[in-house]
C-alpha cells in the first residue's frame, strides 16, 4: 500500500499543471494588438510568396521560399514581437477563448 501512496501523490500535482498556464491569459493588450497586426503581414507575405512560388521556374523555388521564411519573420519582428511571443500567443488563443475572442476583435 505504500507504493499505491507513493503513485498518487504525484498525480494532484499534474493536475494542477493546467491550472498554472492560465497566467498565459494575462497577455497584455499591446501584445495582443501587435499579434493582430503580425498575423494581418503574415497573411499577405504568405499569399505574395504563394504567387511567386508558383509562378516560379523550380530551379528557384528554394531561394524564394527561403525570401519568404525570412520576409515571415520581418513581419513578426517588425510589430515588435520575437517569433516565440507571436507563437505563443496564437497558442493561447486555440486553447483560451478569452484571448482567441480578444485577437479575433482587433482582426476585424
């Protein structure tokens, strides 16, 4: 009986654990208004580049995706945002409505 105690006592703890990433709510509204506005550049560098890629001889095709990787990374930096925030935050919002419903308010 005392392994069964040993084998549960850890088991509270890992149910805590989604309890803990609720901070991640707490997201600041600039981050948030600078995230709308990376996902917005994101969106049309990702359509530009679609367009080029495909109009695109093969023998080039990997030097304008690797442009486009870096022109993706512009249009996060540029709002003022590291890649790992912006991922962060669009992670938050596909499992936290409050900030999924927050970020969907300043797409519009």
């Amino acid at each position: 009986s005392a392994a069964n105690a040993q084998q549960q006592s850890p088991s509270p703890s890992t149910k805590s654990v989604p309890g803990q990433a609720k901070p991640a709510t707490n997201i600041p509204d600039s981050k948030l208004d600078a995230a709308a506005e990376a996902v917005k550049s994101v969106s049309v560098v990702k359509e530009t580049y679609k367009q080029k890629i495909a109009q695109a001889p093969a023998a080039d095709r990997e030097r304008i995706a690797s442009e486009a990787d870096q022109a993706l990374v512009k249009a996060v930096t540029d709002k003022g945002l590291s890649i790992e925030e912006y991922t962060t935050i669009l992670e938050v919002a596909q499992t936290d409505p409050v900030v999924k419903d927050k970020l969907v308010q300043r797409l519009k």
